[in-house]
C-alpha cells in the first residue's frame, strides 16, 4: 500500500478527524460521481457517501492494509453499495431503469480550475483506455461494474455463455490497467 | 490463476456467495501473491470508477460527512434511567405498524376528506420537483420555487386545527389520523417551502424538504388506507428500517414548527432496525416528529438533539430528545403531557402528545393511553437546564443489524 494511504488510515485509526477531511478532499467528489452514475439520484449517492466514510471512521478495522490501496478501496465499497440500492429500488419498481454510458464526458466547469486540470489529463488517459477496449469487453464491464448484473444476467441479455461473460470481464479489466501509465494504476 | 483472478474480480464486484466470500477472504489473508493480485484488481475497478463523469457535490455534504468524527459516545441518562419502564409489557407479536389506519370517508361530509386530497396531491407534484434527480437538487430552485407558494397553501397556519372542523369528527381514530397529517412533519415542510418561495433557500433546504416530503407521504398513507392503495402495499411489506436510516435523514437537518428554524443534532445512534415496515416506519417518525414540534419550538435556540438507544430500557428502543429550556417553557410543557385527556381540549400541544400516547400506548397493547405515561412509556423531565421528552418503542427481535434490505458487501 501506498505510504500515504497507510499514514491516512493509520490516523483515522487513531481517531485523528483531520485527516477525514483531507481524504474527503482528495475522493469525495470521486465517490461521489461514481455513485451518482450508478444510481442517478443525488440524494441516494450522498447517502452512499455519507455511508461509507461512517464505515472507514466507526470501523477502520474494515480495511486491512495488506489487501491494497484504502482507495480503491473505498471506491469498490461506494460502487458495491450504490448498485445494492441501485438493484434494492429495481425490486421495488420504484425507480426508472438508468441508462449508463461509460463515454468520457468534459469536465464539470463548476469544478475549481487547478483541480479541473489534473482531473482533465486523468479523464482523457482513462477515456483512451477505456476506448481502446474492445467492444465486446467494453459492454460486459459495463453491464457489470455499472449495472450491477450478475454473470448470468448479463449472459442472458447479451445472448452469450457464461463463460464468455466471465473472460471478457477478466481481459477487460487487465487491458484496462495495462493501458494506463504508472502513475494511474 | 485465470481462475483465481476471476475469483478476486467477482469478489470485487460482490456476486459470490458468502461461502465463496470467505474462501477469497481466506486466500487473501494468507498468501501475499494473492493479496497483490487482489489490490491490482481494485486497482483497476478503481480506475473504471474513476471514469464517472465528474457531477459537483453539494457543498454541505462535507460538513455531513466531518460531524461524523463528532458523533458522541452513549451518553448516561443518570436520574431517567430510574424512571424508565423496568420490565415493560412486550406482546407476543410484535406491534408492527398500521394500527389507526381509517378511511377517508370516516372523516364524515365535512370538507376534511378534501384537504386530505388536496394536500396528498400537492405532495405529488412537490416529490417530483425536490427529488434527487431533480433539477432543484442540481441546484436550479427556479420551478421548485415558482410551486412553492401553492403547495403551501396547503399547510396549516399555527393553530387553526381546533377551528377547522377536526373535532366535529365522529370517530376518535380519523381525528388522530387527520391530525397526524397536519401538525408532524406537515408544519417544517411549511418552513422550508416559504423559504423557497422567498427566495432564500439552498440545496440543503431542497434536501430537507424531499425527506419531510417523503415522510409526510408516508404517514399519510399509514393514516388514511384508501388514499393511495398501491404505495399502501408497498409500505405494507416486510422490510427492516434502521436507526442508521432516521440518523441520515435528522443528520444536520434544520427544524422549525412555527417558531424559528434550529438545528438538529444527532447524538448516539444504536446500530440496529428500529422498525419493521414502512408503515410503522412512518408511525415512529410521527411520534418522532410529534415530539420535535413539542420541544423545538421551546428549545431556547432552536435546537435539539436526538439520541436513539437499544440498552436502556428491556426489549425496547428509547427515543430521547434534549434541549435547553427555560423553567417556565418546561413547566407548561410538563403539565401538557401531565394532562390525562389531551384530547378534549382544542389545543395543538395537546393533540401533539395525545398522538404520541395512542401511537405508544397501541404498540405495547395498554388499556388506554393515560398508561403510556403513567408508566413512563412517554415522558417529559428536566434535569439542569434542560428538557428531556422520550418515548419506548418495542425492539424488533432477530435483528442482523439494521439497514434497508441490502446485502452486505464483502468489502465490510
């Protein structure tokens, strides 16, 4: 893991607030994004973020160190809790389908510029990842990652076997990092 | 290790069973090859979240997200705990909502069954304009705002329930559902929808109103069962409802009953359900409700706070509300729940605690709803310089942690 994320657990382990408020500078708007395309609601991906910074704060023992980057972490926790409530509405037929799209949009303009630059750079890096990826492979981590569908329900809506699902996300997901420079992986 | 990377990503992605989930969690824990593999497969799911378009966040998120790190520890009741309820009576079957559901016709030929309408239906249109995938919730108040004053023109002015006809009303039960819809969470939705209108309000406010707005439907539909048939079964189902659901929503909330807006504070929250169906839900945020009315319009700033604890009193859930207030605003708020029968007299805080009484006194199957008080299911103290209102509630039993029908992920 990363030194600096370790040193940002190891405080919010301590009980140290201050660097809640650095992590939820550094991610929040992140968490947030990807929440909020997933469910389409703002209300729904606020709670989903308010959720899951409870969860590092009152249990830090939740993440362990050893498993990887406390990051990415928290993103695959805000993306695994969005689609439970994504899937949780669906049951309830209480919400129009969402439809996702995995293009790169230009960036929000209301973001301040100094954070909008670097933000720009990475979105164009992940944009040309994510358009090298073949599009068999581009639609089955979309059904997945975004829609929250499982392998069978996305064999089953693309007309494929399971198999095949399981393989184009695997590929999918190796191209994807292989693709990126150092620096963003 | 195709195999095994596949594992790792449908472990990521939180389709494998808990079995399976413990198997990878197992891998990972003792081999450090599978632990790389696994933080590179996040690496990379990360990088797919990453690709979200970036969407601005709103601005109090922030301040929601920080007051976390404040939450206070379970704090000591001190002399309460020696006033509350020591074995309270717990049914057998567990009160579970939907008790003084009447119809619209029990209403009688006055014009009551219209208001009931009338607002349900402004409702419709307000959930609409305040939801999250709202353009108000982006931040544009410009349609929320052109609606606001018609949609208020729904909500009560202070006391003007006792001349509206309520107590011509034959049947107890329709009398404490039409109250119900008017003086809980109707009265701040008031609030905030004139600062709206007068064009001082915030996204914060927007999101205040879509939970009070939410709420207000809710119990609407508990109280009256022919309103709305369809949301009405939806409500109906089993579903578990955490303290952590009402935490969300009080969070940092503002609150007003025709006084001056304060502040609500959160204090310890117990982990667990509190209710198991919508409609209960809806009949503990009346009391909720009932009770925040009561206290924050004495509250000498405005604010108050909210403590939920599973520990206090045996098989049951304890709500306690707390604010500053001067002895004399205590004083007149004792004698109100002093009083045996609320009911009769034509007067808003009596009504506010007659309901809570029925709701409580309903839940733990008591003869009347003098009893609720008596013995201490629902009760008004002062310690110090401040007012504590509290009111029990039965436990759900076989509780696995509260939270609304999600499944956990293995990243908890």
């Amino acid at each position: 893991m990363k030194l600096k994320d370790q040193k940002v657990w190891e405080r919010i382990t301590a009980g140290d607030g201050t660097v809640l408020s650095e992590l939820y500078d550094s991610i929040g708007s992140k968490l947030f994004s990807l929440s909020f395309k997933i469910l389409g609601d703002r209300w729904d991906a606020e709670e989903v973020v308010q959720d899951a910074f409870t969860t590092l704060w009152k249990k830090p023992q939740s993440f362990d160190p050893r498993k990887g980057k406390l990051t990415s972490w928290l993103m695959v926790l805000v993306r695994n809790r969005s689609v439970d409530r994504y899937r949780s509405r669906k049951r309830r037929k209480d919400t129009t389908s969402i439809e996702v799209s995995l293009e790169i949009q230009p960036v929000d303009e209301n973001i301040d510029v100094a954070t909008s630059a670097s933000h720009a750079d990475e979105k164009r890096l992940l944009g040309s990842a994510i358009q090298k990826l073949p599009e068999k492979q581009l639609s089955v981590l979309k059904l997945s990652y975004f829609k929250g569908l499982t392998h069978p329900e996305i064999a089953k809506e693309l007309g494929v076997s399971l198999g095949t699902v399981k393989s184009r996300i695997r590929l999918g997901v190796e191209k994807l990092r292989n693709s990126l420079p150092e620096s963003l992986r | 290790m195709l195999e095994l990377e596949q594992k790792l990503i449908d472990y990521s992605l939180g389709i494998l069973s808990s079995k399976e989930s413990r198997e990878v969690e197992s891998l990972i824990a003792k081999d450090k090859q599978v632990a790389k593999l696994f933080s590179g497969v996040q690496d990379s799911f990360c990088l797919l979240g990453n690709s979200a378009r970036t969407t601005k966040v709103s601005d109090d998120l922030k301040s929601r997200v920080m007051e976390i790190c404040e939450s206070p520890k379970k704090k000591s009741l001190g002399f309460l705990d020696k006033l509350l309820p020591v074995s309270p009576y717990l049914p057998n079957s567990r009160y579970a909502g939907g008790g003084g559901s009447v119809d619209l016709s029990d209403l009688g030929n006055g014009d009551l069954k219209d208001k009931i309408n009338r607002l349900y239906e402004s409702m419709l249109v307000l959930r609409s304009l305040v939801s999250g995938t709202s353009s108000a919730a982006e931040g544009d108040l410009s349609e929320l705002c052109k609606s606001a004053e018609s949609i208020s023109l729904n909500v009560p002015a202070h006391n003007s329930i006792c001349s509206n006809g309520v107590s011509a009303v034959p049947h107890e039960e329709a009398i404490q559902s039409f109250l119900r819809t008017q003086l809980t969470s109707l009265p701040s939705m008031g609030y905030f929808l004139s600062k709206i209108h007068g064009k001082g309000g915030s996204s914060s406010d927007v999101r205040r109103l879509f939970y009070l707005c939410r709420d207000q439907m809710k119990i609407m539909r508990a109280s009256f069962g022919d309103l709305d048939g369809d949301l009405l079964a939806d409500d109906e189902k089993m579903r578990l409802h955490g303290a952590g659901l009402l935490k969300t929503k009080w969070w940092g909330a503002q609150h007003s009953y025709y006084s001056r807006a304060g502040k609500v504070k959160c204090g310890y929250f117990f982990e667990g359900p509190v209710t198991e169906r919508c409609v209960e839900f809806a009949e503990y945020d009346s009391n909720l409700y009932s009770l925040a009315n009561l206290l924050g319009s004495r509250s000498e700033n405005g604010e108050f706070q909210i403590d939920l604890d599973n520990a206090n009193v045996p098989g049951c859930v304890l709500a306690t509300l707390t604010a500053t207030t001067s002895s004399k605003k205590h004083t007149v708020l004792k004698n109100t729940f002093n009083k045996k029968h609320n009911r009769e007299i034509l007067n808003e805080d009596n009504y506010l605690v007659h309901l809570v009484k029925s709701s409580v006194s309903r839940a733990f199957k008591l003869s009347t709803s003098c009893e609720a008080f008596s013995k201490k299911y629902i009760g008004c103290e002062r310690t110090g310089n401040q007012t504590i209102l509290w009111f029990v509630w039965p436990s759900v039993l076989d509780s696995q942690g509260g939270g609304e029908a999600t499944t956990s992920s293995p990243l908890q």
